[in-house]
C-alpha cells in the first residue's frame, strides 16, 4: 500500500522537476532595453550564449538585422514573450548591412508578442526611453533603442513605421 502513493509522490516530482527548469531559464532583457549600450553589447552575449542565431532570419533595407531566438531560449522583455531581437552596429562584422541607408551608428531592441498599449505602459513604468512601435496590431511590438545614450554622434531613429504613426 506504501508503493502508491510513493508512486504518486515520485511522479508528480518528476513533472513539478522537470516545468521548474524551462521556468527558470526564462531570460529576461529588460535591464539591457535601458537604451544606454550599443546593439553589439547587447546582442553578442546572446549569440555567445546561444539564446538567439548568430546569422540573422533578416535584413531590412535600412540594416536593421532580426535574430530568431533559439528554439528553448525562452527569452523575455517586460514580461512578454521575444519573437525577435534587433539590431545593427556600423562597422560591425556582426550585423550584415542592408540595401539602403542603415537607420543609425548603433541600434538595437526587440519585437514582443504583445499589444503596443500594453508594452508602452511597461516600457515607461521601468524608466527607458524606448521607442515603442506597432508592428502587427493587438499582437505584435517593437521596442527599440537607437543607442545615442553612449554614442554622442547617434541621430534620431528614423523609420517607415514611426514616420506612418
């Protein structure tokens, strides 16, 4: 009669052990959305610690480069799942350079899966100057740093999204 409830007992430790782990490795970045570094500081501790690809799924025209986080990596901003990291650095081996103007020296963020009102009072309430825009409605937002909090010759972040707003 005692192997039973063992049984249940070891079961249910081998479920609540092996959640705890995945909840545990959730990476937060909302420490590192201050805007105060460079798309380079932010991004290469996440291709070296293989939280997101080190080649990127994409390149826009004005060289911004969108990194697909590795499957597992689990990464968050402000409490919401990352769909994509963003960036692009001048000079930069690590960034590949679009067909267009590139946006700025330095820039970097993410794109949360989350509604841009919602991200918005998140971004605010923990201080960064963040810009934050809609990129799918009610679903998808990015939340982007230009990076002239340490590069004094950074200009404005300029886009087609913020100039439709």
């Amino acid at each position: 009669m005692k192997t039973v409830p063992l049984a249940t007992l070891t079961a249910f430790a081998a479920v609540v052990g092996g959640l705890l782990p995945s909840l545990c490795d959730a990476a937060s970045l909302d420490s590192q959305l201050d805007c105060k570094s460079s798309a380079h500081r932010f991004i290469a501790p996440l291709v070296a610690d293989k939280s997101i690809d080190a080649r990127p799924m994409r390149v826009e025209a004005n060289s911004v480069n969108a990194f697909k986080p590795t499957q597992g990596s689990e990464l968050t901003a402000y409490g919401f799942r990352v769909y994509a990291v963003l960036g692009y650095e001048q000079g930069d081996d690590m960034f590949k350079r679009g067909s267009g103007q590139p946006i700025n020296d330095s820039a970097y963020g993410v794109v949360v899966l989350a509604a841009a009102e919602t991200v918005e009072a998140k971004v605010r309430e923990s201080g960064s100057t963040a810009v934050v825009k809609q990129i799918v409605p009610m679903m998808m937002t990015a939340v982007f740093c230009d990076g002239s909090g340490v590069r004094a010759t950074a200009g404005p972040v300029t886009t087609e999204a913020s100039r439709n707003r």
